[in-house]
C-alpha cells in the first residue's frame, strides 16, 4: 500500500504502526524516512505536491511491486493521493469525492441541494461582497476559508465593525499544499451549539461510524480546538438522526471507499454538518478512539485502502480526552515542563510541543500554536474532564512575551 505523505512523529506514528500490521507499506514523500523506517517496506522521496512527479514515483513502485491500494491522513495531500489512485485505477475515493469534501462552497452546495440542513451561506471575493452576504444572512456570521482545515482563518463576526478585520485575517490564512481560490471565503450564518466530530469508515458506499469526539473550542473570535473528548458510550454514537445525516452526506458527496472525519454542530435545527474531511481526523482523535474504544482506526484506513470490510467492533469501554495548552499571549519559549504519566491520576501522556527558543503566536498570527498537551482516560466524561483539568495545571510554561508584529525586536 502507498501511503503519500508522512506528517509528524507525535501525531502520526500511530497510524503507521497499526497499517504496517495489515500491509506493507511504501512511503511516497519529500524526504527520506527517519522514524517512519520501522513501519515500512520501503520510500521513494519525492515532492507530493507535484503530481506528475508522485504518479511516475507510484507507477516506478508499482512495476517492482503489486501496489493494492493508496493510503493517505494529510489534509493538503488527499486530493494528488486520490488523483494517484486514480490514475493506477486502484481502490479508494474518487478524486470528485476528495474535491466535494475539500472545497467547503462544493460541500454545502451539494448538502443543501439534497435538502440537509445548512446554514445561509455565500462565497465571496472581497470585501465588499462579504458585506453585502453578511447583511443579507445577519450578524452574527463566520468567515472561513473555502480550502483551509483545522479552524485555520476561521472567525466570528458579531458586527459589521468587526468584519474587515476578520475577513482580511480569512484570507491571509494559508496552509502549503492547499489550493488557492479567487472567490476563497465563505460567509455563514453562525448557528449556536455544541460540536462534534465523528470519524467514520465509507466501505462500497455504507457508512458506518467508528467514534465520536466532543470538542472544545477557545481564543474567540477564533476557533481554535483546545480539546476533544471520546466517550465510546456516547450516546449520539447511536442516535438514529445523526446517523442518518452522516449517510445521508456522504451520499451526497459521493464518497463511496473511505475514511472521514465529519464536523458536526448540534442546533435547534437538528444536526448540522460543518464540513468533511476525506481522511482520519488530526489532534490525535482516532488515537483517542482507538483508546476508547479499541478500534483501530489505522487498521480501518489499511483496509479502506484496498477495498475490504474493516473490522469496526469496540472491545473497550473507557472515556478518554486530549487537552491543548496555547500561551496567554505571543512569547518566546524558554522552557515547558510536564508531569510524567500517572503523576496525576488517569494521566497517559503528557508532551511539551515547544521547546526553548521557539516562538509562538496566536492568531490571526498564526494558528495551532500550543506548547503542550495533556491525554487522560477515566470511565466517565466527567471523571475525565476533572483528570485533564488537573493534568493541564501540572504543565508549566516559562517563556517571553513577543510583539504583536513579528518584525518587531523583543528584549533578550
């Protein structure tokens, strides 16, 4: 199996671990494998950005070997994964399904076409435009970039005051790899209510669900996630309209042999799907449902990959949750210091994501810029909640404050 693009040894490694056990695997990136080596049956570097460049790296791979399937986790790279896959007319999504997923104005056109519940939406390309949408929906609305993931630009507008700020923040926001659009923001109604995700398996057109996460949110008018929790007793797990909803939109989106993570929002209009992603979800999620649950959500990705049914029964019953640390302003890193696993009870890992010298910024800035988190299991959401809490008090974070523009000089 190819696997096309590797990610970070913190968050990723579990993934290929679990795949590496259903198949061999072939790594497709731009650099050769350090910690990836144990997991893999070989690696070709190569730029997967540059799809001419990764289809010849596949079909080179493909003549040595009996390639069964395309196996990809990273956002900006799914739609040349699938695009490979194509091309050497093997299993996985259809390159229109990646596009109706990571082209958030495609994805709420086709939803909103098959009668799902939307919000009022509009894609605009300026300023001028977002104004004339967000009268029209009425404020509050969200500005979101139409090809971003992981909250990147996204934010609240409570007024009309607040919009050129935040719609420039929109569009500044910007990931490598993703494609870029003339019309690239979208304005939308914001619509109160928790939200959710939910990572599920699509297998010859049937979705079937694998776990469900709770998230957290923080630093408004943004969106950053600060928290997710799995509860594989969660009883939206088995909620006859969700699941409805979720089958219902992949349907829609024509995902017919995948794995998705699917956002959802819990209004007073039903469920509401934010948007869906053509892969495993980040910020270690399925780890988090693998822990809960005992599925394996590498394994399901592996079997996804080359057309069979993934084993999907939860063998555990446990609550497990992730805690995400940002910094209180824009600062300078000169240490961070975690407990150690089972210093506080329920506590599995705890990992400092900066270290000295490194220099975070919040956004609009920047995004995603945590020093640590914190990953408990108890039997209860609430149990867990109080362990992470307790966890999260335990890390401890010395560093600098930094200007707010990054070209101006902070004292040593």
């Amino acid at each position: 199996v190819l696997v096309v693009g590797s990610g970070t040894q913190e968050y990723r490694e579990y993934r290929l671990r679990s795949a590496a056990l259903r198949a061999d695997l072939w790594l497709l990136d731009t650099a050769a494998p350090t910690w990836q080596s144990p997991h893999l049956a070989g690696a070709t570097e190569v730029d997967p950005t540059d799809l001419n460049a990764l289809t010849r790296a596949a079909r080179a791979v493909a003549d040595q070997r009996k390639v069964l399937g395309v196996f990809c986790y990273d956002e900006a790279l799914i739609l040349p994964a699938a695009q490979v896959a194509e091309a050497l007319g093997l299993p996985g999504p259809s390159v229109t399904a990646v596009r109706n997923c990571r082209d958030k104005h495609r994805t709420r056109a086709l939803l909103r076409d098959v009668g799902l519940p939307q919000p009022r939406f509009a894609l605009v390309a300026d300023l001028a435009e977002a104004a004339a949408a967000a009268e029209w929906i009425g404020y509050p609305v969200v500005v979101k970039p139409r090809g971003l993931g992981a909250s990147r630009g996204v934010a609240l507008v409570r007024s009309a005051d607040d919009l050129a700020g935040l719609f420039a923040d929109a569009r500044a926001a910007h990931y490598p790899g993703v494609p870029t659009y003339r019309a690239g923001i979208l304005v939308e109604e914001y619509l109160e209510g928790p939200e959710i995700s939910v990572d599920g398996v699509v297998h010859e057109g049937r979705y079937t669900p694998m776990f469900l996460a709770r998230k957290e949110v923080g630093l408004f008018p943004y969106f950053e996630e600060t928290g997710h929790m799995v509860s594989a007793g969660d009883p939206l797990l088995t909620d006859p309209s969700l699941r409805w909803v979720l089958a219902a939109t992949h349907r829609a989106l024509r995902v017919d042999d995948a794995v998705t993570h699917t956002e959802v929002r819990l209004t007073t209009r039903g469920f509401v799907v934010i948007e869906v992603n053509g892969r495993l979800g980040g910020d270690l999620i399925p780890y988090l449902g693998s822990l809960a649950t005992g599925i394996d959500p590498g394994l399901a990705a592996a079997d996804v990959a080359v057309r069979a049914r993934p084993g999907l029964d939860a063998v555990r019953a446990r609550t497990t949750g992730i805690r995400f640390l940002y910094p209180p302003e824009h600062c300078r890193v000169d240490e961070v210091a975690v407990p150690e696993p089972g210093a506080v009870p329920g506590l599995l890992r705890a990992v400092a994501l900066a270290g000295p010298g490194d220099e975070l910024r919040l956004p609009p800035l920047d995004y995603l810029q945590r020093y640590a988190y914190v990953l408990c299991e108890a039997d209860t959401p609430a149990e867990c909640a109080a362990r992470l809490d307790a966890a999260a008090e335990r890390v401890h974070l010395v560093g600098r404050p930094l200007p707010a523009d990054p070209g101006a000089q902070v004292a040593s």
